[in-house]
C-alpha cells in the first residue's frame, strides 16, 4: 500500500531533486567523466526526481544535436557510479548519495506534438467557430 506524502516531504523531494540536477550539470559541464562520446555532446539536465526515501535520483537529459539520444543514454548510465561518486562535494548535506539513473526527456517532443495537433487545420477551423456541417 502506497504511502500519502506530506506536502513537506514532497517540497523537499523537489529542492534535493534541484540540487542533484545542478549537481550533476557541474560535473557534466566541466568534463570530468571520459568518454568521447560525452565529451563531445553537449547535455541538457531537465529534470531529477527523487524517489520518496530520497535513496534513487532519475535524471531526465536532452542531449543536444545528437540524433542517437539512446547512445549518450547508454554511457550516462555506464558512468553513472562514477558521476555519482563526484556529486559527493556539491551535497554534503545529504545523508546517503542517491544511486543516479539516466533517461532520455521526451517531455520535448511531447511538447511539440501538441503544438503541431493544436495548428492543423482541422482544430484551427474549430477554434475559429467555422463549422463545415451547417447547412
């Protein structure tokens, strides 16, 4: 049976979520996992989530002009004990250090779909009040 957060626990769920995707930015921007692959690709940290014992971090990324986003998924999460590892300095203050997991945010292409069904003409001409089965 699943447990009801308090808005406390799901507040701090968010702000350590914060701190872990600015933390894992740093460690990204600044190059300090080796692999050609990241070196090369230039990554955007969207979003973490936290699990409620604040024990696993999901990070959602978007790498940038990559069209293989599966690939730079795949070494994220082959170096994931390292990066985890080097979030150490950036959150003292937490108690254990989440196990990190990768995944590719596809809130982006989602977002997208949306806007392109939202400006075909069919929902277009139903946003106008045009209606073609009138008489």
């Amino acid at each position: 049976m699943a447990t009801k957060l308090t808005s406390a626990q799901q507040q701090r769920m968010l702000r350590v979520g914060e701190q872990v995707r600015a933390a894992i930015t740093l460690v990204l921007q600044r190059g300090e996992v080796r692999d050609d692959l990241l070196e090369k690709t230039v990554i955007s940290v969207s979003e973490v989530r936290m699990s409620n014992d604040l024990k696993v971090a999901t990070a959602f990324i978007t790498p940038l002009g990559v069209p293989d986003h599966d690939a730079i998924i795949k070494a994220l999460n082959r170096h994931a004990k390292f990066i985890r590892g080097r979030l150490g300095p950036h959150l003292r203050q937490m108690k254990y250090m989440p196990e990190i997991r990768f995944r590719d945010d596809t809130s982006f292409d989602n977002y997208k779909k949306i806007d392109e069904l939202l400006r075909s003409p069919e929902v277009m001409r139903d946003l106008e009040g045009g209606d073609t089965d009138k008489q």
